[in-house]
C-alpha cells in the first residue's frame, strides 16, 4: 500500500492506472468495520482502491468537534493495508486548501431537512470536498455508507446535477453486535452513554416491525412511535425524529409505496450520534 499526502504525488501514482477501475472510498479515518466493508466492496467490484482520510474543517460548525476528532494515521493504514487498499491518501488541512476557497458546490432542498437544519453549511462543506476529492482521484465508483443516509443522496443528486463522471455506490450500515451503528464518534461515548444508545437502532427495528405487522400506517405514526421509544431514555436529547420519502427528502402521504427513510439525530452528552432505516414499501411489507 502506497501512503500519499500530496495532489501531485497521488496523481503521478493513478496515471499509469486510468484504463483500470479505480475506486474510491472517503473517509475521515478512525476506521472501524463499517469503512472496511467499504473497501471489501469496492476490492470485489474495482482493481485500484484508493482510500482517502482527511478530517474536512469545511463541514464542521464553530461549535462542532472538528479538534477532538478522533486520529490515529498509524493504526489506520494498518487497518487499511490488511484490507487491502491500494493507495491511502491522507493530505494535509494546507494541501487541500492551499488557498483560501471563494468556491463552495451546494445542493438545496434536500439539505434543508435532518442534518441540514443542525448542522448549517455542513452538506456543502461535504458537497464541495467530495467535488475536490473526486476531481483529484477522478474514480470510476465511489462508496459511501448509508449509515449517513442524507449525504448518500445529497452526493448522488450533486453527481447527476453536475454530470460528475462516477458511479455512487451506497453501502449498508455496519453495526455492532447490539445494533449500535458503528461509528467513528461512538469512542466519545462512556459505558453508561453507550448502553443508553442502544435505543436508537432498537427503536428503528422496532419501528420497522409496527411498520411490517400494519400497527404503524402514517409517517406521523412512524415518527411518533421512535420518538417515544427514544425519548423514555433518560438524557436521550433528541435532535430530530423524521420520515420522508427516499432518496429525494419529500413529505410522504402514505408508507403504502415508494421507499422511504425514517432517520433520527439524538445527543448523549456531548456526542450526538446518527442512525436511519430505509423502506421499500414495495418489496417489504
Ligand atoms: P466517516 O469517516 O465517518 O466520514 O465515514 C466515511 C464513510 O464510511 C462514509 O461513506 C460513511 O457513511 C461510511 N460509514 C461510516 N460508518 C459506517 C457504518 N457503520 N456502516 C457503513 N458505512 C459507514
């Protein structure tokens, strides 16, 4: 595995690799199995995988965890090299930004709900480092977790508005044996935070089970239901419980057809964690 921290340098490496299938996992490091499972897709499907680490500050708030985001570089290209990735990227804060940016790329209305509300700015903060990041890599696919549901379909829209030569490759959520999704953020957890959050992937399953029997039959019921089960959690702070129509973020009138995603943001503590399911009305129920 070749450890790259430069534009130049990661370009010269892929040239001789431009008629091969690249693929391309993003992340921000911290690796855990859910960015593996990235990389074992994309092993199966592409025969350069290039994995990128960078802790983007363009898609952190003022308020948010940008310094205390977890970093280990040595123990990730461990982790990456044992799975097999070909090249590992990891450029500077200077090198990404070498200049201050007067560029940003936003994509509207789908942003305007869930993360998009507590978190201003953030989608084109990852909107426009993901431009910059598939500009530089220039891969055939590229794979992304569903665990952050909004950013998939943000970045799928950005693709398709923007003609961006890349296939999107949405990946399942990872989650540990308790059904936490994992997550880079879960080590800011304590034991009693972590046992706590437990209910966020135990409501949702919850949920799809009222959903599969007929017992929950509207949106309203669907939100009402993981936002009670949520909320009998002592210091469950809940930022958002929602349900719309997937992938395009609409109100939805019924859960009779279509997909949908019913997706929830709650606070222990300082950690605010994420976690979604989708529905396929059609093919599930
Ligand atoms: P991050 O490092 O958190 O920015 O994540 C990098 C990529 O890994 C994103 O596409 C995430 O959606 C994906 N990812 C993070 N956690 C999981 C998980 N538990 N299961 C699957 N994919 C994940």
């Amino acid at each position: 595995m070749k450890l790259i921290d430069t534009v130049r340098q990661l370009r010269r490496e892929l040239k001789p690799h431009r008629a091969r299938t690249v693929g391309f996992v993003p992340t921000m490091g911290y690796l855990h199995e859910g960015h593996l499972s990235l990389v074992k897709r994309a092993k199966a499907e592409c025969d350069v995988v290039v994995m990128s680490i960078f802790v983007n500050p363009l898609q952190f708030g003022p308020n948010e965890d940008f310094d205390r985001y977890p970093r280990d570089l040595e123990r990730d290209a461990a982790l990456a090299r044992e799975a097999g990735v070909d090249v590992l990227f990891h450029p500077s804060v200077r090198e990404m930004y070498p200049e201050p940016m007067l560029t940003r790329v936003e994509v509207s209305e789908i942003t305007d709900r869930l993360c998009g509300v507590s978190r201003p700015g953030h989608f084109a903060g990852v909107a426009t480092v993901v431009t910059k990041l598939f500009n530089i890599v220039q891969p055939d696919r590229a794979y992304f977790g569903l665990k952050d549901a909004q950013q998939v379909a943000v970045i799928q829209k950005m693709v398709r508005d923007l003609h961006i030569p890349v296939e999107i490759v949405p990946c399942e959520t990872v989650r540990e044996p308790d059904g936490l999704a994992m997550s880079s953020r879960n080590v800011y957890l304590s034991p009693e935070e972590r046992e706590k959050a437990r209910i966020l992937s135990r409501s949702l399953f919850e949920a799809r089970d009222g959903w599969s029997s007929g017992e929950l039959d509207t949106p309203e019921e669907m939100t009402e239901f993981v936002r009670k089960r949520i909320s009998s959690v002592p210091d469950a702070d809940i930022d958002y419980v929602e349900t719309w129509s997937w992938p395009d973020l609409k109100p939805l009138g019924t859960l009779h057809d279509g997909k949908f995603i019913v997706a929830v943001a709650v606070r222990f503590g300082k950690t605010r964690l994420i976690d979604n399911l989708l529905f396929d009305a059609k093919e599930e129920r």
